[in-house]
C-alpha cells in the first residue's frame, strides 16, 4: 500500500445514510447513565419510551459465531458539536431521535485493497497473515527492544507513575498539585458518565476536542483513568500565563479491576489568577507506543464477550462481522495464553488507509496486514489495515494477531534469535489445526530451503527489506518448528518451552533440557529435517 493508491474497485458503502441525524455526543450520554453503574454497554432502541432508556443488548446473528458470545452491538460516536462556553447538565435525548441498531449481512463485505500493491509470484491468501508480525518484531522496533515490547512507566503503591522530572520550585509544585487535583476531578467524572463534569475544568475553545475524546472513551467503557504527573509544570516560552505538564494516565476498558495500560499526554493549561484551566490535552510525542486511535478519530465500538473491536466511523457497518469473526478467533488465541491468566479483552482497531498511517504511529511496511503492539499492563492491542485484507484472509490474521496478544509477555521478547518461536506459534494458531500439507506457505518454504538459508532456527528470521519469498518462507519454517515440537511432546509442554524462552528468557537449549528433557542440539535438527520432509 503507498500513501497515494486510489480507493479500491467495488468499496462498499457503509450503509448508515438512512440514520437519522442525532447529537451523538448526547446519545452517548444516555448510554452512559443506562449503563455507568454495571459497566454493559447497549443501544437505545428508537421505539423505547422517553422515561425509559435502559439499552437491549443486540445480538450479532447468523455472523458465524456463536450469538450467546456477542453481548453488545455497535455504539456509533460521531464528531461532537462545540458545547456552550458554560457547560449545561446533561439531557437525555428524546429516544425516538436516537440511531437504530445497524444490521449488516454476515460475512462482512472487506474491501478489495491490491490496488498499489507490489505484484506477487506468491499465492496472496497467505501473504498477509504471513506478514502481520513482521511489522510487529522488526518494523517497530525501537534500539535492540521489539515495538511489541512497549510498557508503561512503574508506579507506586497507589498505581502512580513515579514522577520522572526535576522537582521544581514550591510554587511549581502547588501548581503541579492544583492541576492534578482538577484532572483527578476530571478523571472520576469520565469513569462516571459525566460529561459535563469532564469539560469542567476545560476552557471553551478546548470542549469541542474533549468532548470527542469523551465520546470515544465511554463507548470503549472506560473503567479506569488514573491521571499522574510526570515532573513540575513548566511555562511555555514566550506565552505568558500557559503551562505545559506532560502526565501519565492509567487506564482500563471493560474489566474494572485489570492491570491498567498507559498513556503518556500533553496537557496545556492556562492560569486564570491562580486557578489553572485546561486549554488542550494532546498525544505526547514521547509516548513509545505512538497515538491511540481514541486520541486521533471518532470511534463506533462493539462489544463481545471476548473482544472489543473498534474503527472509524466510517466503516461501522463492518463491526458485526468483525466481532463475530474476532469471538472465534478469540477463542482459538486463548488456548495459547501464556502467563497467569488470558487477556480480559481483546482489543481490535480496524484502520482505513488514513488512521493506517497515524494509529501508533503508522510507518508500517506497505505490506503489512495488521500488527500487535503493546500498551503496558500485560496487554498489546490489535490493528487490522482494512486496505489489504481480503475475506478470506481474516480469520487467519485475527487468529495470528490475537495469539500474539495471548502470548507475548508484558516486556515482550528482546532476542531475535527467538523470532521463529514467537512467529512459529502465531502461525500455528492462525492455521487452527489444518493439516500439514494445506498450509500455503509451504512453496515459499521450499524456496528458502534452495536459496542459502543456513538451516538454523535462530538466524530464519527475514530482515525487513526482505523479498515477498523470503518472508513467507521465514514463516513457514517457525511454523512448521513449531508443528513439530507439537506433535512430539503436546501443546502443553510446547506452551511451557515457549514460557521458559520467550517469558522467562532461558536459552532454548536450558528451556528444552529443563522443560522438554531432552538437548536442544537434538531437538533443532529434528525439527529442522521435519521441515525439510514436508517441503521435500
């Protein structure tokens, strides 16, 4: 994909243009009050009464997943309208002006997206899914640590971030404290649906953006947002009166009691006599995972059992297929959970071309299909580029991506001599059981094996520039490593040899005597003549 490829043959519409016009913020609002106190997510049916708006859970039906696993439908949050200077209680809007449930045929329609793409002598359906984690283990990589391996800064005993500046003068300090104390204010109104008390603290020309951001976070059920300072305010050169803090936020979406994620932002404020005032709270430019996709666009999110995915406006119609899709998927990512417990969620962002580039920070290979990254707290959202994917390519990839989630520690893994582990038990998850011989990487496979690779494990893996070939052939050989380590000894005892790697950073030939009960000399050249044999 290249910045200027035109939008794909036979796009298909979104299909909303029949929705009423609403104050979407204002929807969201009501949604908030009907389901602030237990946290699940609904829509407001258009045939409810105005006294009653408790939301019905939609069903994603006959999408291919078991229905009794999709416990929300779609929240559509659209661009806000500026709020009046002095913010008004909130009112609930009349239900009969509210948006109806958006019903989309399963499978989703995804979009055809070869269009710019290098010509491939490779089959296409297993490129993409081959290619995901490439993005994830080398595009993203920042010194000799994987982009994957992104956490969030330690905090203290009440879960805040240690403050990483100078400690200022006193009056720095006080100041520092008066602001912490009014995003403190702000954060306890976001957890509990008010929205007027989250623009509080905010001076008028910086509510239209709050509100959007305010709008994205609740229909992503934010549970926890736990503001901290990072060092003193400091004045902004040549602005007399502003103040700039750079903070750390704790947060949580759905689960109330998880490890929260981080997030570093730019707060702005400006000081009305002694009383500061929010002018502007932005993305930091030193955030090592890059922009969320809550900071940079308006959300529809849906919510299932396992997973919530999320994207633009724009391709909200896509989000009932998705989540089906992501449910099955979600359930094959957790038999690989590694670690004391599976993800309480899945997160799945579904990127057109513009978010593509700018959600975490963009600057992917063209041919990349989605990416894992990590966001702190145990936990690595998901990002699907809705430019490349193919029908049939989807479940693959979800699965691929989602064991990622499932698998890699909090750290992530800094070796990469590790790579076709990691890389091998993703794409054993995605192929879900399948045969050997029906794994569509093995020509590539074939390939790699006549074109000079050493036959060792640890140096398989592709540098970025790679050929289509190379890369498809570095996958093929961790999963079929992999395969076999599988068939020799059981998931299970496989899982703990990935644990003893990846998590506890054994050498594998430590993690397969301890492990496995068996030398790693044997064992590498075992499974490098099963991947000989299969390719023949």
């Amino acid at each position: 994909m290249t910045d200027g490829d035109e939008q794909p043959p036979g796009r298909t519409t979104d299909g909303d243009e029949h929705r009423p016009a609403v104050d979407a913020v204002d929807a969201v609002d009501a949604v908030d009050k009907a389901s602030a106190a237990d946290a699940v997510a609904a829509n407001v049916s258009a045939n409810a009464g105005a006294d009653d708006t408790r939301a019905e859970t939609a069903r994603a039906a006959d999408a291919g997943a078991d229905s009794a696993e999709v416990d929300a439908a779609v929240d559509t949050i659209a661009p806000a309208p500026a709020p009046a200077p002095a913010p008004a209680p909130d009112a609930a809007p009349d239900a009969a002006s509210l948006p109806h449930p958006v019903a989309v045929p399963a499978p989703y329609p995804v979009p055809m997206a070869h269009v710019g793409e290098p010509t491939r002598a490779v089959r296409k359906r297993r490129r993409w899914p081959l290619w995901t984690a490439l993005g994830l283990a080398l595009g993203l990589v920042a010194g000799a640590v994987p982009g994957v391996l992104l956490r969030g800064p330690a905090q203290d005993a009440a879960g805040r971030s240690a403050a990483k500046g100078d400690p200022g003068t006193a009056a720095q300090r006080r100041l520092g404290e008066r602001m912490l104390a009014l995003l403190d204010r702000q954060a306890t109104a976001l957890v509990g649906a008010d929205r007027a008390g989250f623009l509080a603290i905010a001076e008028p020309a910086a509510r239209p953006a709050l509100s959007r951001r305010y709008a994205a976070l609740r229909a992503l059920r934010v549970t926890v947002w736990r503001p901290a300072a990072d060092g003193v305010p400091e004045a902004a050169d040549g602005q007399p009166g502003q103040w700039r803090q750079t903070i750390t936020v704790g947060y949580c979406f759905v689960a109330p009691d998880c490890a929260p994620s981080t997030v570093e932002l730019d707060a702005r404020w400006r000081l009305v006599g002694e009383e500061p005032r929010l002018t502007a709270l932005e993305p930091s430019g030193t955030d090592p995972a890059g922009v969320r996709p809550w900071q940079a666009n308006d959300l529809a999110v849906t919510v299932g059992k396992r997973v919530v995915v999320a994207t633009t406006t724009a391709q909200r119609s896509k989000l009932p297929g998705l989540l089906a899709q992501a449910e099955a998927a979600a359930r094959v990512a957790d038999r690989y959970a590694v670690g004391d417990a599976r993800p309480d969620r899945y997160l799945v962002y579904y990127a057109g071309k513009t978010e593509w580039r700018r959600w975490y920070g963009g600057g992917r290979p063209k041919w990349t299909a989605g990416y894992a990254v990590g966001v702190g707290g145990g936990r690595h959202d998901v990002v699907l580029n809705a430019q490349t994917l193919t029908p049939d390519g989807v479940d693959d990839l979800l699965r691929h991506e989602l064991t990622h989630a499932a698998s890699l520690p909090d750290r992530g893994y800094a070796d990469r001599a590790d790579w076709w582990l990691v890389e091998g038990l993703a794409e054993y998850a995605g192929a879900d059981g399948q045969p050997v011989h029906r794994y569509e990487g093995l020509t590539e496979v074939r390939d790699l094996l006549r074109g000079g690779w050493s036959g060792r494990l640890e140096a398989v893996a592709p540098e970025a520039d790679a050929s289509d070939s190379r890369v498809g052939g570095a996958y093929g050989v961790g999963y079929l490593a992999v395969r076999h380590l599988v068939d020799r000894y059981g998931e299970q005892r496989m899982l703990d040899f990935y644990r003893a790697v990846v998590h506890e950073r054994r050498s594998p030939a430590q993690a397969a005597d301890e492990v496995l009960g068996d030398p790693w000399s044997m064992l590498h050249d075992e499974c490098v003549a099963y991947v000989r044999a299969v390719v023949g």
